[in-house]
C-alpha cells in the first residue's frame, strides 16, 4: 500500500483478514490513519508489537457486525414493519464514474444504487 500512495500509507484501512493480514494493514496505515477491523478469517489474534502502533498514532477500532440470531432479528423487523432504504436514483454500471461523483457531492438523499 506504500508503494500504490508514495509512501504516505493509506487512511482508512477495512480489516477482515485478522491474524495473517493485521501486520499489513499495520504497516500500509497512514500516520493517524485507522484501522477498522471487522472480521477475522485467519483468526483473532496478533503478535503485532505496541510500538509499532504507537510509531503510526494509528486509530484501532473494533467493529461488531453482531451475531446470526441479531441478523436474523434485524430482518424480520425490517419485513414487519415493511421497512424500504430511501433510493434518489439508479444509475447504470456503465456510468459509475458518474455515481461515485455525484455521491462525493453530497447532492444526493439517500441511496446512491449502481445497478449492474
């Protein structure tokens, strides 16, 4: 990730990797950058050193997506209560460039949907 941004490291990193993949993440992060982690495929544990996340300043949040029967939950209130996202417009895939545009604008109310 250095090497893709000059070496100044990237921002925001999403981590779902874990074990195998959080030193990486470490070391492509920004100074001050933050690294969200929200899975753990690898598994959830680390031998990444204190110093090397104090020398970033990096922001380490935990992210939890909640469990199977919250999941479970959240959909069956959603159908009960007929709940529809809020949509201001569908925009071809062939146009993305476009959709991602007109979404950094902040002109948009609700959902920008690229349909593929």
């Amino acid at each position: 990730m250095f090497r893709l941004t000059d070496k100044a490291g990237a921002d925001h990193i999403i981590e779902v990797g874990g074990t195998d993949t959080f030193p990486r993440s470490l070391r492509a992060v920004a100074m001050g950058g933050t690294i969200s982690v929200i899975g753990g495929v690898s598994g959830f544990t680390s031998d990444v050193a204190l110093r090397d996340i104090l020398g970033k300043s990096a922001i380490i949040r935990g992210i939890f997506v909640g469990s199977h029967d919250m999941f479970a939950a959240m959909n069956r209130a959603i159908s009960q209560h007929q709940l529809k996202p809020v949509i201001d417009r569908v925009i071809p895939f062939t146009e993305a460039p476009a959709a991602y545009r007109y979404q950094e604008s902040g002109a948009h109310f609700g959902k920008v949907v690229i349909a593929v």
